[in-house]
C-alpha cells in the first residue's frame, strides 16, 4: 500500500506517544496532562505557532508551507481529540490505563498520536504552499469541546477555510477507510423527565395517581413517535433507557423519574421529534392528573459531510489505502462534536479502520497501532494535495 515511507519509519514514535496517552487518559476538558504534552511535541517539531488554552485546554498548532499559498485555499485544519472516557479498563495490555476508572476507550489515543505524527511530517518537509492548522481537542465525550473552540475564535485566529476530521472504526479492516457525502452521524437530543404522582398502599391504588403506570405510559407513547409519526424514509431514534421509581414491593411511589436519548439525521426530523416529545409528554400528564416535568436538552448537532470534501477525501484515501478499500457508509446514529466545526467550515468526517478490535466505549478496546501509517498518511497527503505547492 501506498503508505509514506517517512510515515513508516515514524510509526515506531507515533507508537509510543499513542501508548504513552494510553496510560495516562484525561476525562473531558481536565486534559491538562495530554495538552501540555501534545504542545511540547509540536514545539520540538518546530511548528511555527503553538497556541493553547483554546476551549479551556484545546491546542493547535499552524505548521507554513515552503511557499504562501497561490490558490483560493490557503489554510485548511486537521482536528483529533484528547479525551478518554469514565471506563475502568479491562485490557491487561502492558500500557494500560494507570489511572483507576479512566480508560482511552474510544481511541482518542490513536487520533491525537496520529496527528503528532503528520505535524512532525509536515514541519520537516513543508511540501505545500499555505498552512497546516492541527487542532487538537479537549471534551469531545459530552463536552463539546469542538464549539467551545470555535466560541473562542478558533476559525477566525487561524484563518481555517476547510476542516477534515478522522475516528477510528472498529470492525473496519486496518488499511481501509469509510465516509459519505452529506450526514454521516446523528445529532443527539437528552430527555429528563420527572413525574409526580400520589403516593400510597398499593392495596389501594384507586387512591393514588400511579408514577410506575404513568411512566410505562410514557415510555410506550414515545416510542410510538419514530413508528408514527416520523417518515419510514427518514431516520430517528427514541431510547428511553433509565426508569427510577419506588423502593418498596407494597408502596406506590410518588415520584418516578426517566431519562433517554433522541438520535436524528436532519433538522427538520430533529423538529418534529422533539414537537412531538412535549406533545405526549402534555397528553400523558392531562390524561393521568401526574405533573411531569420535561428537559429537553438539545445535544450535537448533525454531522454533515460537504460533498466537494468528501469528494477531496476520498480521492486521497483512496491514494493511501487503494479505491477498492475506500468504502462507503449508511449514516450511523452515534454522534460527533465535530460537527460543529462542519457547520463552522466545509470540510469531511472519515473513519479509518481499526480491524477485529472490540468495539467503541468497550472496556476491552484498544486502538490498532496497524492503524497509524494508514491514518497518519491520510493527513500529510491530504495537506500536500489542498494546498498543492
């Protein structure tokens, strides 16, 4: 495979820093160790600015081509993020997390690795004409890290025309990769609700306002709104998946509480689910007498590939892996941070294969380090190709 030879003779470095991250996972934005590492490489690396401390404890690092770019692109960014998840690890691996309740889960490890390794391939060579923005993010697991990046003028404070983004992909074969025009993985919404009913024996149920009842009511009529009211062409997904109520067989509780997660492909769907969400949650109360209280809290946005990126993306995928392992994905109902960076700049979302592993938030996952010639790759040739010197 057309992997870069220097890229090759790097993957033993890239290795150990991927390992080294491994060990010492952050959650969220208290990523205080793994920036101030990723900031000390790219300064040895001798990138020409080394800014920190954007979204809290983001980094980015601007690496100039041999020449100012002569086109219409002349700066584009490379994004992977840093943070790890509130997994207690079960890998036994050498390099495993030394941090109790803390694991690198979802390869944040490899991302972040991989980046490193094409920033010290790009400042060595500096084969394009324009500059190579690598952003390296804090708080993508819940903390949208991406936007509160950009809230802090990211685009603006490096000038970034078009943004690329990479995740591993479990089950993927290593030396692969997966994308699609247009969305390419869900926006997610939160529902809390909090019922109060009336409280009493369970022997006398006709004096009492039931929680238990009214919440398995509630969870049977929301999940008739993706097969009733949501066109079967469109994509959406209601998962109540925490019910709390009562602590006693013989007492009806008054208080019952349930939390669950909206997952939708277009704004309009988007919409209408959560519409409906207040809709039944209203017909319920006024139908039982129960007060039910109702957050709705409205998470990442869609992921939106571009399609002229996507198009850019592929073409050098396809260089580095071969066309035949360039794949083309149905969108996944998981969600991404990255998209608010692709409502900020055009750009493509890709995933890279990370063959036979165990799955994404697995306690037994591990990133392939197979993975990082391919990924690492990707990134120093889609530079030198947008920003053609």
């Amino acid at each position: 495979m057309p992997v870069i030879n220097r890229v090759a003779d790097l993957q033993p470095d890239i290795m150990a820093w991927r390992r080294h991250l491994h060990a010492h996972p952050e959650l969220m934005y208290d990523v205080h160790g793994t920036a101030a590492f990723v900031a000390e490489r790219l300064r040895e690396f001798g990138c020409d600015e080394v800014a920190t401390g954007l979204g809290r404890t983001g980094v980015v690092g601007v690496i100039k081509g041999r020449k100012p770019a002569s086109g219409d692109l002349k700066v584009i960014g490379l994004r992977a993020d840093m943070d790890a998840l509130p997994i207690e690890e079960e890998t036994n691996l050498p390099y495993a997390s030394k941090t109790p309740g803390k694991m690198h889960a979802c390869g944040h490890d490899g991302h972040t690795a991989m980046l490193l390794g094409a920033a010290r391939y790009l400042a060595e060579t500096r084969n394009f004409a324009g500059d190579a923005v690598v952003i390296f993010q804090p708080a993508e697991e819940g903390g949208a890290g991406a936007d509160a990046m950009i809230k802090d003028g990211l685009m603006e404070r490096f000038k970034i025309e078009q943004v690329y983004g990479m995740h591993n992909g479990p089950g993927l074969p290593v030396g692969s990769f997966a994308l699609r025009p247009g969305p390419i993985m869900a926006a997610t919404d939160a529902i809390d609700i909090r019922i109060e009913g009336v409280g009493g024996h369970a022997a006398r149920p006709h004096k009492c306002i039931d929680s238990v009842l009214v919440g398995a009511q509630l969870v049977t009529a929301l999940q008739s709104i993706v097969s009733r009211t949501v066109d079967p062409l469109d994509s959406a997904v209601i998962s109540m998946c925490e019910f709390h109520a009562g602590n006693a067989r013989n007492v009806i509780p008054q208080i019952a509480e349930l939390k669950g997660t909206v997952r939708t492909l277009t704004p309009e769907v988007r919409d209408l689910v959560e519409k409906r969400v207040r809709e039944v949650v209203a017909g319920v109360a006024q139908q039982t007498g129960a007060r039910i209280d109702l957050v709705y809290e409205r998470g990442y946005p869609v992921t939106v590939n571009h399609p002229e990126q996507t198009d850019i993306a592929t073409r050098i995928a396809s260089d580095v892996a071969g066309a035949a392992n360039v794949h083309a994905v149905p969108p996944m109902m998981g969600a991404e941070d990255f998209a608010y960076m692709l409502e900020a700049r055009p750009g493509a979302f890709i995933f890279v294969g990370n063959g036979d592993s165990a799955g994404l938030h697995h306690p037994a996952y591990n990133f392939n380090d197979e993975a990082i010639v391919y990924g690492t790759s990707y990134w120093v040739k889609l530079v030198e190709h947008t920003l053609a010197a």
